[in-house]
C-alpha cells in the first residue's frame, strides 16, 4: 500500500485498457513480478490476453530512476527499428488515477537470464554469440536516427556528461547513509576530467546488460525485446557502453541480491564487450577512463539508492538492503579508472 491507495488499481487498469482501444475478455488479475528493485512490475491477465503494467515504488529520493512514462514513450518511438521492444499499450500518467503513472506494454513470452545456474546449461559457444547478440543490439541502437523516429527533443545531449556527473551527485547526496570520502573525490576527479569533445550522440538505454533483455525461452542467442528503458535518453552513447562493462564486476552480486548471470566468470570481461562493440559499429572509445569512472560513480549510486528505498521499506524484495555493500568498491574502481600516476 501506498497511503489508502493499492499499488495497482486493476479496476481502473481495465479502464484504461477499453479507454486505449483493448479488447479485454473479463476481469483483471496481477501478480508482482520478482527481480525487481526499482519500478514495480506486474503481468496482467484477463483470462486470455496477458500484458506488463509498471509503476514507480511506493517511495524513494531518486525519480529519474522510475519514469515509466519516459521508457514507455522511448519504447513507442523504437517499435520500427532495428531494436527489438516490447509493443506498447497504453500509458496513464495522471497521478490521481494510479497515485503514479502506470505504462502498459504487451507481454512478450520469453526468459529472462538473471542468474548464473541459469547459464549453466549453455556452452560457452552460445554463452559468446549470446554477449555478441546482446551487444549487437546495443549497437544498433546507438545507430538509430533520432530525428527519424521523432524523438527529438527527448534528452539535451549538450553538456550531457557534465550534467550526469552532477546529476549522480545530486542522488548520492540524497540517499547516501554515511559520507564516504571516496564518493566526494570521485565526484571531484570527474568534473576536472571532463572530456572537451563531445562524444557521439543517440539513444541512451541508461541500464542495459542481460537481465534487462528478454531472450527466446529455446535461444538464448535471439534477443526477443530490451526492457527496463526507464533511464533512456539522448546523450552520450559511450555512458551506456562504459556502465555494460561495469555491471560485469563481482559487486552485481550486492546489488541484484543473487549470483548474478552477467558477473559470471564464463562470459566475456567489461573490456572485451566494448571492444567488440567498437567492432561492430567501427568507432574508437576516446577518453575511456573518464566514461568507466563515471559508470563506477553511477552503479554506486543506485546500489545506495536500492538501500535507501530498502531502508523505506519500498524494496521489491528483503535482499535489496545489502546492495550497498557493493558501494566502496564501486567508488574505489571509479578512482583506479582515473589513477594518473
């Protein structure tokens, strides 16, 4: 609950859906998906047809985190490209109908890989064309026209680092529970190392890395649909391709409450993903420390924020609490990244 308010008014959901144009069969039943620490996510049925419905947590100091009104609007604006996306529904985002916006996509039948004994049945054949899928994808959009799927105007990618590097400090001060050296100085490395040139411009994903893909149940090289778009936006593409290889360390662990498929040991390292990603779309990664250091900053801050919103007792889970235990570490590799001497 939130207040007097359930955290999905299926009533009104049904609503929504005949308002947008749904054909729906009877009435509506949800359940919470599992996995999630940020937005809160349900499968709706109504006897025949399924669909997703997401929603912020009840509570928590980081709102750019939980826009499931930006994801589902980046999500619309991709439906014919390269990228592959879950089908859009419906979105509501008047506060007093839900207590928050609610977006609605249609379900897509397939798995998400969120564990390593899920990758245990995979050679590493599968397990390599499976990162070289994943990573394709991200290339592809990277590529994708902004102007040509009318998003313009949807991110400012003028100043974009020097506003995430504030960006992310303005979140650590809210929802940090101890002040850490480390985090001041990473924060002050960052702004003094603050690339010149602007980097290449387009669709930011803001979270991608495996379990934020749905893969064909009997495939997992095919990638079905990305999800989890709500951090998407215009800016520097080389952020998205520095925090894919940051999310490979060990300290993913911490921050997802299980042995994490994408820290595995089996799959290719951090480096190697950007490398084959600068393969696939022919470019150079310019001024890398700087884009990994600030990674580290950001996965940092959003492990605190899980803690924090566990602490509220919005949490999707009673495992999220240790999540910032990954947060020295992740500080301590933004600072190596930048170590000059």
């Amino acid at each position: 609950m939130s207040g007097d308010r359930p955290l999905l008014d299926l009533v009104a959901l049904h609503a929504l859906l005949v308002e947008g144009g749904v054909t729906v069969a009877g009435p509506l039943e949800a359940g919470l998906l599992s996995g999630g620490k940020s937005n809160l996510t349900y499968v709706v049925s109504d006897g025949v047809s399924r669909w997703v419905a997401r929603r912020p947590p009840a509570s928590g100091l980081t709102p750019s985190a939980h826009d499931v009104a930006r994801e589902w609007r980046v999500t619309r604006a991709l439906r014919h490209s390269r990228v592959p996306v879950a089908p859009t529904v419906v979105l509501c985002e008047d506060p007093s109908v839900f207590g928050a916006p609610v977006a609605v996509v249609e379900y897509v039948e397939g798995q998400v890989v969120r564990t390593r004994p899920q990758l245990r049945g995979h050679s590493s054949d599968e397990l390599r064309a499976c990162t070289d899928a994943l990573v394709g994808v991200l290339a592809d959009l990277h590529a994708v026209d902004v102007d040509e799927v009318e998003l313009d105007g949807f991110g400012r990618p003028e100043g974009f680092l020097e506003r995430q590097v504030g960006l992310w400090w303005r979140q650590w001060t809210k929802v940090r529970q101890n002040d850490l050296p480390d985090a001041t100085q990473l924060h002050r490395v960052l702004r003094s190392a603050l690339p010149t040139t602007p980097g290449a411009v387009g669709i930011v994903h803001g979270d991608y890395r495996i379990d934020n893909t749905l893969l064909a149940v009997d495939d997992i090289t095919t990638v079905l649909a990305v999800v989890d778009w709500e951090l998407a936006t215009i800016g520097d593409v080389l952020t998205d391709v520095a925090l894919m290889a940051v999310y490979r360390q060990p300290e993913l662990d911490a921050i997802l409450g299980v042995e994490a498929a994408w820290a595995s040991d089996r799959l290719p390292s951090g480096d190697d993903l950007a490398h084959s990603y600068a393969l696939m779309r022919g470019v150079d990664l310019p001024h890398w420390p700087f884009y990994l250091a600030l990674a580290n900053f950001k996965l940092a801050v959003i492990a605190q924020g899980i803690s924090y919103r566990a602490r509220q007792g919005a949490a999707a889970d009673a495992s999220a609490a240790g999540a910032e235990e990954a947060v020295p570490e992740l500080l301590a590799a933004g600072l190596r990244a930048l170590r000059t001497d």
